[in-house]
C-alpha cells in the first residue's frame, strides 16, 4: 500500500529553521511529482512547495518563496522541504502529497500523507 509518512515537524522560535521529511514507501513515487501543503487551525490548505519528478522545475506559494525550499532524492524516496526565517504564521500542519501532474499548485494530488505540525513561537 502506498504511503507517505512526514517528519521534521515540531516547535522553533520565531527566525529558526526546520526540515521536514517526506519518505515514501509501499511503490515508488520517483515518477510522480510530489508537494507540500498546509493547513492551520481554521484556514484552508494552503499549497507551500511542488516539486516535478525530475527536480528540475519548483514551484512555492507566494507566502514562503524565498525562505522554503523543496528538494528530493529520489534514490530515497524523499522529499525535504527546508524552512527558513520561520514566522509564526507559517504554524501549520504540514502534509506531503504525490501526483502524476507537474507539481504545481493546479495539480491533482492522490496521495496524502497524515501531516506532520510546525508550531513557530513569537
């Protein structure tokens, strides 16, 4: 069964940094582009990273380009997303999805994983 499990989540001040994992298991999703979104307490899903299968082309949300960035290794089957110069509105659950499309925020994405929470304090 296919899978995807985040990690990296947890509590960092405000300016710090976290990396967040996203391994696959269950098939390979080295063909599929993969994507990180949120979501924080009574707000939408945010769409953060996409990342296309040859890690050649990304795409970010207007609310993190030029602090994130979304990288994989796809011998590993992983994805990262680096944080950077944290804010406390970047609190979220975090999750990690895969589609068969670009990678960008308009893909389908048909695989989630459970998500993993960012809190950054002020």
């Amino acid at each position: 069964q296919a899978q995807l499990v985040e990690s990296g989540g947890g509590l960092v001040q405000a300016g710090g940094s976290l990396r967040l994992s996203c391994a696959a298991s269950g098939r390979t999703f080295s063909t599929y582009a993969m994507g990180w979104f949120r979501q924080a307490p009574g707000k939408e899903r945010e769409f953060v990273a996409g990342i296309n299968w040859t890690g050649t082309s990304t795409y970010y949300g207007d609310s993190v380009k030029g602090r994130y960035t979304i990288s994989r290794d796809i011998a590993k089957n992983t994805v990262y997303l680096q944080m950077n110069s944290l804010k406390p509105e970047d609190t979220a659950v975090y999750y990690c999805a895969a589609t068969v499309g670009s990678g960008s925020p308009y893909s389908r994405y048909d695989y989630w994983g459970q998500g993993t929470q960012v809190t950054v304090s002020s």
